[in-house]
C-alpha cells in the first residue's frame, strides 16, 4: 500500500544522499580518510603505554574514550568539525548566538584591550573553515579559542620569541604538545610560513588537528610517524610543513634543530613525570626556548606537582604578564587570584644544570 508521505519521505531521502556525496567528496572530508588512515596505523604501532610510562593521566583517560566516533565520522561530521572540538576546548556554537549581545560587546573589548598590547598586528580571526563560529565583531569570527590564540601570539612577541620565526629567511622547526584541534598551529603557520610545525598527541587527536589543517592548507605537504622508518621521521624536513608525532615515540624523536617548543593548556593536565620527559626532551635537543600557558597545576589533577617549577629546572622561565584576567574570562570578571591563573611563561635554555 502506498501513502501520500512516501514520496516525500523518497525525496528527503534522496536530498539526504546527495549531500552526504557532496560532503564526502570534499576535499576536507577526503583529508579525514587520509588522516584515519595513519591514525589506525600509528595507533596499530602500538607502544605498551603501561610499560613505557605513557598512560595518559586520569582526565586524558577518561577524555579518549569519548573520541571514539571520530574513527567513523560521517561526512557531515567532518563538514561541521568545529562543532565537535567542544570536547578539547569547551567551546561550542550556541555560546555564541547572536542574540548574545552582552556577551558579544564583552569579547569586542578583550579584543580591544589586546590589540592595545599587540606591536605586531599579530590577529587573526577564527577561519570560517568545517563550521568555524564566533561572534561576529567588524566582520571577523571571534570566539574565546581566538582570543586565546592572540593572547600567545603577543606574548611570544613581548618575549621577544615571535619575530625570529616571522622574518626569517631560513626554515625553523616549532614543535608543539598537545595541539587539541591544531588551532594555534593553524595560527602560527599562517604568520610564519617559513616553519616545519611539528604536533605531538595521543594518535586520536589528529583525525581532529590534522584533519583541520590539511583542510586549511590543501598544499601543504606532511608527515605522519611511521610513513617511513622512524629514524628517517626528520630527514629533509625541512620540505615539510605538518608532522604528526604521537606522544609514545616523542622521546625517541629527535629532529636535528628544534627552535621552540610550545604547550597551552596541557601541561597543567599531565602527570610531573610526564612533563619532566617534554621539557628535558626540549632542553636535550637544545631548543632555545620553551614556552608556555599553564596553570601551575590544574584543580582535579592531583598527579602533578607545579608545571612552572619543573620547567624552571632546565629553563629560565620568564612571565609575560598579559591582561589582569585569564584567557577564558572577559575584563570584568575581576583580576586573577595570583596563584589560580594561566601564566604565559617564555622559558630560556638553562646553559647548564
Ligand atoms: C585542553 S587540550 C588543549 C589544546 C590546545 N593546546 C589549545 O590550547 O587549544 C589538551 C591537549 O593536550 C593533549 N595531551 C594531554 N595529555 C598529553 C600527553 N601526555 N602527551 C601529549 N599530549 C597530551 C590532549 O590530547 C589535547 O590535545
């Protein structure tokens, strides 16, 4: 027997397969199979993490096994990535409606006051890329993820970090821990072309960063460990733009020139001996500098000591003071407790221990 709702039920049906088409020959959406691909490889490479002191921490446990879908995200998941990076950031597109616009009028004064600090016309707006969102301020995305990422961006400039990698006419390598959805890398490539980006993460976490990036950069050319055997992981690199690097075969990593290595946000939810085998990595490698966006620990983790302290054993760690209020709060919430805020903190290279 036939119905009336039948075929309309057909065309929706039919409208529903043509874009899912759409969606799936997207080059984004191909950069994802690409992607998964060498995650279920690096993942397949499987390092006991038990036996080689990897087990993430008690939050990045728990926070992994909510990844799971991402190993067989549909096309429509990938077209609207943004939408699911809330779990690394916490941000998502109903925080920024534009009915909001008490909210959105706090957001355009940060932006202000940090333009005020910023030299070196460092901003960029959030991209409007895989559902990107924000509030709309002179035409630009802004979300609290951007802000964060211009917050940086002017510290390493005040730290007198920024510019060196900026102008430079020879290729410097910035090596990144614990990139989330590779936001800041995005950031960062866009104002120094002129640099190898290298990103170490739990494998999952690139079907979110890598997929981003070679969705932003279609050229770009990349590295996933264990393409080719891992002593050859950095031979010519500086040919490449992206390497993805999963935390387990960090250590045992070692590219000949590091310029800085970066971390936000991370640290402070790592155990003391996982952040004591990044920086002393960082200082054994010789990289000059160390830079960082931390609480000294945060309040659930109770598996770490103090982020600032263990940097300070082989980097002179100095604070870039930034505005009165942490990167997640607007201006009028008050100035930060002096010992619960994030610190930008731009490390020196001890010259010795
Ligand atoms: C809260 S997210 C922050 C992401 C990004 N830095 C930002 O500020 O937008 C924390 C990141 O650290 C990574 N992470 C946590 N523990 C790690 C570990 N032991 N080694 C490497 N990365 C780790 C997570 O996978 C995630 O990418």
């Amino acid at each position: 027997m036939t119905t009336g709702a039948e075929p309309k039920a057909d065309l929706a049906e039919k409208e529903l397969q043509r874009r899912l088409q759409v969606a799936r020959d997207a080059h984004a959406y191909q950069a994802y199979l690409r992607v998964r691909r060498h995650v279920i490889a690096q993942l397949a490479l499987g390092h006991n993490r038990r036996s080689s002191g990897h087990v993430p921490s008690d939050y990045w446990s728990g926070e992994l096994s909510r990844f799971d879908y991402m190993l067989d995200a549909s096309p429509l998941v990938i077209a609207q990535l943004r939408h699911h990076t809330h779990n690394l950031t916490g941000l998502l597109p109903q925080h920024y409606r534009v009915s909001l616009d008490t909210k959105r009028q706090q957001f355009a004064e940060k932006l202000e006051a940090l333009r005020d600090l910023d030299q070196a016309d460092l901003w960029l707006p959030e991209a409007p890329l895989l559902g990107g969102f924000g509030f709309e301020i002179d035409g630009e995305l802004v979300n609290i993820d951007t802000l964060k990422f211009y917050e940086v961006l002017v510290a390493l400039h005040s730290g007198a970090v920024l510019a060196e990698f900026r102008d430079s006419t020879e290729r410097r390598l910035v090596w990144e821990i614990g990139a989330g959805w590779g936001g800041f890398a995005y950031q960062l490539k866009t104002l120094c072309p002129n640099v190898t980006y290298v990103i170490t993460d739990f494998p999952e976490l690139f079907l979110f960063s890598a997929t981003y990036l070679l969705a932003a950069f279609p050229e770009a050319r990349v590295r996933f460990y264990g393409e080719v055997p891992a002593g050859e992981t950095f031979d010519n690199w500086q040919e490449f733009d992206f390497v993805f690097l999963p935390d387990t075969f960090h250590a045992e990593s070692k590219p000949e020139q590091v310029d800085l290595m970066l971390n936000m946000v991370s640290f402070q939810e790592m155990t003391t001996q996982q952040v004591h085998a990044y920086v002393r990595h960082a200082y054994e490698l010789e990289c000059p500098y160390l830079y960082s966006l931390n609480r000294d620990r945060s309040h659930h983790n109770r598996e770490l000591s103090n982020v600032r302290s263990i940097i300070g054993e082989y980097y002179w760690p100095h604070e870039v003071k930034m505005l009165p209020v942490s990167y997640p709060k607007m201006l009028d919430a008050g100035a930060d407790l002096p010992k619960s805020g994030y610190k930008h903190v731009v490390g020196w290279r001890r010259v010795r221990l």
